[in-house]
C-alpha cells in the first residue's frame, strides 16, 4: 500500500461520509471552516480540503478525534451513513 496523503479508492464511501458528517456537525453547530480550524488547531486549508467533494485528502485518527471533540458529537456518529 502507497503512503502519503491521497485516500485509498478502497475507502472512498467512508471519506466520503466522514466528509459529508464533519461538514453537516459543523454548519449545525454553526462553525465556519475556519471557527473549526482555529478550534482544531489546523489550517482553514487543511478543513476546506477534508469537506472538499473534488479533493482526495486524507485524515489522522487524532484529528478526526478533535474534530469529533469540537463538534461535541460521538466520534463514531462521523462515520455512519446516512442513507
């Protein structure tokens, strides 16, 4: 397996739920990219690229943790899919 920063086409549905669920928890709580950058500790870039439908970015554990801790939303509840 490659490494580096592109996601693995294997994966493509759960980056793409993840993406979908950080943007949703985030206009919910009303945060902009760059309200849950600053909270993160990441760049607005960094947010913009992993919520971006066209960018294959990948994510650390720790920050999805972070996130998850910022949104105040269950870690897990990022991963579901809603169909």
């Amino acid at each position: 397996m490659s490494r580096g920063k592109k996601q693995s086409v294997r994966h493509k549905t759960e980056y793409e739920t993840l993406r979908e669920n950080i943007k949703f928890y985030r206009m919910r709580k009303k945060l902009t990219q760059a309200n849950l950058a600053e909270l993160v500790g990441v760049s607005l870039n960094h947010i913009a690229a992993i919520e971006a439908e066209n960018v294959e970015r990948s994510i650390s554990l720790e920050l999805v943790f972070c996130i998850a801790d910022a949104l105040e939303v269950e870690v897990y509840k990022l991963f579901l899919r809603h169909e």
